[in-house]
C-alpha cells in the first residue's frame, strides 16, 4: 500500500486507504500487518465506529486516490525499548476543505492509551497538515459537552469555544489560519 503518513515526536499517523479500511471493516485485527503494529482488544475506539469506518471508505470509494489523507489517519505508537509499535487511536477530517475553506477534524483514542497526550499529538499534526493547504482558512471541531478530555485536547491545540452547535448540540471549536500557532 502506499502510505502517507505524518510523524509526531512518538507516532506515525498513516493515512487510510480503501484497503486499510475493507481490512478493518472485515476484521479490525486484520490492520497489524499494512500498520505493521499491534492491534489492541477493543479496536476501534469512541466515536470511530463501523458507521464511521463505512463513511470513510465509501468516501475513498468515491474520490479515489486524490480521497487519501482527507478522511481517517491511524495514529501508531513508534516501537520503544521493550514494546512493539501499537495503533493507539485514529483522526482524520470529514472531507477535503469546501469553498469557505473550512475544515472538520475529530479524533480518538483508545482506553488503555487515553491520558498520555496521544489525543493532542493527533490533532496538532492534523491541524498543521491542514492548514498545510492553502484552500484551508479555519479548522473546526465537535464534542459533547461533557466530554472534557476532548475539550482539554482542543484548547492546548489553539482551538477556541465558538458556542453549541444548534443541530446536535455539541460543542463547537475553531481556529483560524491567522491565529493558528
């Protein structure tokens, strides 16, 4: 597979591709060869479910190869002394940017990996290989309300509170080129 990836100071995150996620949708454990890490129990994690797993590859279906790297990332934990690599949770973007320049990232991360700052490497290396593009004007994000982690991960990446969203009644954050540091 040809992979595009971005590197953080301790992951890899790995572009899906439609056979990253035909493999996953048939059996998550079938990502540890193409991810070439460990594949935990409970995979995947939060809100990157089978319906989001079907929407990103009927995207990829759609866009082709010009799709890859504009919906779902795998975030892999680099080998350290003792422990081999281990996909430790997934982000990605809703599409490519539309005529606003606006841009949608989500991101999650499984138990076992939760509270060690995974969930922030993520999302800053999807808000700067957004911002990357020159179509990009604005990053915006989504949580529920009570789910302060994601909250937490938000605000260390630059995004600021825009207020709730009327439709699904999460909460909305942005960050704008200009202010994105």
């Amino acid at each position: 597979m040809n992979n595009i990836t971005l590197s953080t100071q301790r992951l890899e995150l790995i572009a899906a591709t439609l056979e990253h996620l035909c493999a996953e949708l048939d059996a998550p454990e079938r990502l540890a060869s193409p991810l070439n890490a460990q594949v935990a129990p409970g995979w995947p994690p939060g809100e990157y479910d089978r319906d989001a797993q079907e929407f990103f590859r009927d995207r990829l279906k759609e866009g082709g190869s010009a799709a890859i790297g504009w919906y779902s990332w795998y975030a892999v934990r680099r080998a350290t002394p003792g422990q081999p690599p281990a996909l430790v949770g997934a982000g990605g973007y809703f599409g490519p940017p539309g005529e606003s320049g606006e841009i949608e990232i989500g991101f999650s991360v499984i138990p076992a990996w939760q509270a060690l700052g995974y969930a922030t490497e993520i999302a800053r290396a999807l808000v700067e290989r957004a911002f990357a593009d020159v179509h990009v004007n604005n990053v915006i994000a989504h949580t529920a309300p009570e789910n302060l982690a994601s909250r937490k991960v938000l605000e260390k990446c630059g995004f600021h509170y825009v207020g709730l969203d009327a439709d699904s009644g999460n909460c909305l954050f942005e960050i704008q080129r200009n202010t994105a540091s």
